[in-house]
C-alpha cells in the first residue's frame, strides 16, 4: 500500500484530549474546556495556549461571545483518527497496512474473535464496492 503522507503531524496527546471535549461538548469557551478536561488538572493559560495553537493549525475555530472566545473543532473525529493511522502505518511499517496487521496477529492483539469480525468487515467492504461499481 502507498504512503499517505501528511503535511502536518497528527495531534498531540494534550492536542487530543481537548479536541475530544469539543468533540464531546461542542463549541465551548476556554474555561469550560479546562473544567471538563480528564486526567490531571491543567492552568487555565495552558489550555488557552494549546486552543490558540489548534487554532492556528486549522483545527479549531474561534468566534468572540461576550467577553469570551469560544473555540469549536473544524477538525472531526473522524478526520483526525484516519490521519492518526496513517501516521503510524507511515512511521512503524513503511506505509504498509499489511505489517500493521501481521503485527498485530504475531503480538495476538487480534485474536479468533477479531479477525473473524475483521473478515466480516472486509467481506462487507468488498461487497459494497462491487454494488458501487456495478450499479453503473
């Protein structure tokens, strides 16, 4: 399989934990952001400072309510964990997805169960590439 690079890195750990409570609680003001934070507790400047990069990276956006930013996620969920996995194939296995997963089965993180769940994905997925190719 083919590198997929990215032009940015995927987010850090302190990246990740706020864009999951905006992720979680929608468009929130720094404050907020820092109260409802998990783990341990963070100054009030840090989580400003680290909403201000992400803003900076495109990943959030801020809009001015009251005397308040309110900072909300441009970046989903989604988005943000495909980047994440392709940056690990990337960086651990030379852009292959087939280390990854023999990796995977040779550490028995996957065992009988998951793999059996993992066939039935690709089944699926194969399945409906053939009814999108063919419904033409």
């Amino acid at each position: 399989m083919e590198s997929n690079r990215n032009p940015q890195p995927p987010l850090t750990r302190l990246e990740l934990r706020i864009m999951q409570v905006l992720w979680q609680n929608g468009p929130s003001t720094v404050q907020a952001v820092q109260h409802k934070l998990p783990g341990e507790s963070l100054a009030y400047t840090t989580v400003q400072t680290m909403l201000n990069v992400l803003e900076r990276k495109g990943k959030v956006k801020r809009k001015l309510v009251g005397k308040a930013y309110e900072y909300r996620p441009v970046l989903s969920r989604e988005r943000a964990l495909r980047e994440a996995a392709g940056d690990l194939v990337d960086r651990f296995f030379g852009g292959s997805v087939d280390a990854l997963l023999m990796s995977l089965v040779k550490n028995r993180q996957l065992d009988a169960v998951k793999l059996a769940k993992l066939k039935r994905l690709i089944e699926e997925h194969e399945r409906s590439r053939e009814d999108k190719d063919g419904g033409d």
